[in-house]
C-alpha cells in the first residue's frame, strides 16, 4: 500500500496572524503538510504574505480576489482551508468553503454572536456528506491545560473558581489598531475572552450554565466594553467568578480551582527566556506542586487539524470523527458563554442563561 502523502493546504487571509503565527507554526511541520496557496482580497496583501511562507514553501501560489478564490475551491487537490479573517466575515467564508467540499480550520472566534451561531450551524447540518469544520482555539491544546484537566481529579470536588485575567492590550501591541476587533460586538473581551473561557470549561470539566455581569468602559482608547465581571453558575453545582480588564500596567492571567482537597491553579509566565504557563498543585497535606509548560498549542491544534483531514480522505462517505477539542461546537460553547455575560452586561447584571451548543 502506497504510503498516503501530505494534505494539501490552502490559508485564506494574509494579515497579522497569517504572518506572524501562522506561517512560522506550520514551517513547524513543514513535513505534515504542502502549502498550495495564500488568498487575500488583494493581492499587495496575498503577495506579502506568499514572500514570507516561500522561504519555507518555496512552491506556495499566491491568490487574491473572486477568481483567486474560486480558482481554490474548484481546485480537488486542496483538502483543507485554513480561514484566518475579520471575526465579522469568517462564518461566510467557512459555510462557502464547507459547501464546496473543504475541510475548514476556522480561527476563533467560532462566530460574532449567538444568533450567528445558531444561523451557521443549521446551514453546516444541511451539508451531506458534511467535511470537517474545525475551530482554532489553541488553548485547549496548551499543555498546561491539558496536564491541569488531569490534576483536577487531586483537588476533589469544587467548592469556587475564579479566574482573573488583566490583558495587556494597548498601542504596543500588534492588534491594538486591529478595526474588526474594534467593530465586533464585545471588542477584544469577545475576541481574546474566548480562550480565557475555554481555558476556564476545559479545567472545570463542566459547561457554565447561567452568568450573571457588569460591563464598564474606563479605557477610551479601547472599544467598549473594557472590563467585565461576571459570576457564573456550572452545571456540576459550583460557581465562581470571571474577571477580565483588556489593558492593564501590570498584566495578570490565571485560573484558580479551590476543591475539598486542594487547588489548582494555572498562571502564565516564563520560563528560562519561553512564554507559556506554570501549573501549581496545593494539596491537602499542605505540599505544593509546581510544573512549567511553554507555549505550543498553535502547532498542536494545526497536527490535529492535519491528522484529522488525513484521515477523513481514507473515509470518502463522511465516516470519521474529528478531534473534539476542535470540533466547531467547542468554539461555539466558548462565545456562547462570553455572548451570555455581554448579554448581561447591557441588562445591570441581570442572570442571563448561557445557551447550549
């Protein structure tokens, strides 16, 4: 038997991301994959990113436009799509692309709202055999998290949570002038909250069922609102808190899970010159625990992506099952909790219920 080659790819954006993550993570793993093509809706922005990604795909094709996007979709050797937009357009262009026939790895947010959710959902269930429609969260592939959900069996039931997330959003960071980020309902609590959150469901290992917040915009250099505080009700029983301030002069993000025999928390920071996360295990006989973990779930969620199409190309009638942590319903659950607490957030803190995905 033929040894089964590297999918093909194509990357539809070319902006910051594009540039600075995207085509790094996947020279990565240059191995797993061929790069077809770089699509923008221009093509000063598609050739800018298609000189960075030569050095590591030399035969990479640059495309830009309507017809450099049909000339993608109409192209069978090109598996899977990696979108990579404004958090405004990515839906539309994932449900074309699905509708055609590709594999789409959507970068997160998985929608701008709730409704828009629930709108794309029911067309994604329309499609027969339906391909695979992933979403980019990489928290949930970060080791720390993936080691935390572990440890939080030590910790025995949870009595609270809390997280605390003080971002560092301001004019030094590549994002800050980002428009679409500024136009999205929510700003950057909705862009940058649903990692925060999926870190939150993956530890928990329970869905957040209702939220009750306050929003406020202090900061006028950031688009409302730039703080939210929110008590959140699990479906285990327990509660706790989400704290989130977009900028701050002294940036902080952490998880903390208090259970009847200790608690965990998880915390970022670094580590011998590398960015990622520490993990610290409290045990009841008053040991502390502690593990460093850099970050890598970017990489880790692109070789899933990549497995999982591999895999769907031996399976022609649709049989196959994706990863769940990148499954679109995952992302899905992350925006629909933040939805519920921006929701609440307009009602004085009125209890919203989060809708289920």
């Amino acid at each position: 038997m033929a040894e089964q080659r590297p999918p093909q790819i194509a990357i539809i954006g070319a902006g910051i991301f594009v540039r600075n993550t995207y085509i790094p993570r996947l020279a990565e793993i240059s191995n797993l994959l061929v790069l077809r093509a770089i699509w923008s809706r221009t093509q000063e922005s598609a050739r800018g990113a298609v000189e960075i990604a030569k050095e590591y795909f030399p035969d990479v094709e640059c495309k830009w436009g309507e017809a450099g996007l049909n000339e993608i979709i109409l192209d069978a050797s090109i598996l899977g799509v990696a979108v990579v937009l404004a958090g405004q357009t990515q839906v539309d262009m994932s449900l074309r692309l699905l509708k055609a026939g590709k594999h789409v790895l959507q970068e997160k947010p998985a929608a701008a709202s709730v409704t828009e959710l629930e709108t794309a959902i029911s067309c994604y269930t329309s499609f027969n055999p339906a391909p695979i429609w992933a979403v980019a969260e990489n928290y949930r592939f970060e080791p720390a998290f993936v080691e935390g959900k572990k440890l939080m069996a030590e910790i025995g039931d949870i009595i609270n949570i809390h997280v605390i997330i003080e971002g560092s959003m301001n004019s030094s960071n590549p994002y800050f002038s980002s428009s679409w980020r500024r136009d999205l309902f929510g700003g950057f609590i909705l862009d940058m909250g649903v990692h925060f959150i999926s870190g939150l469901r993956m530890l928990s290992g329970s869905e957040i069922t209702s939220v009750s917040a306050i929003t406020s915009h202090v900061d006028t250099d950031l688009p409302p609102p730039d703080h939210i505080s929110s008590t959140i009700q699990l479906e285990n029983g327990s509660s706790g808190v989400f704290v989130m301030v977009v900028s701050s002069r002294s940036p902080k993000v952490l998880w903390r899970m208090v259970g009847l025999k200790g608690t965990l928390q998880v915390e970022r920071g670094n580590k011998d010159g590398k960015h990622g996360y520490t993990v610290v295990l409290f045990t009841a006989d008053g040991q502390t625990k502690s593990w460093f973990y850099p970050f890598s779930g970017v990489t880790e969620e692109l070789k899933t992506f990549l497995s999982d199409i591999s895999l769907a190309a031996l399976k022609k009638d649709g049989g196959y099952e994706v990863e769940p942590r990148i499954s679109f319903l995952e992302g899905a659950r992350d925006v629909a909790v933040l939805d519920a607490m921006l929701e609440s957030g307009k009602r004085k803190g009125e209890t919203v219920q989060v809708k289920k995905f």
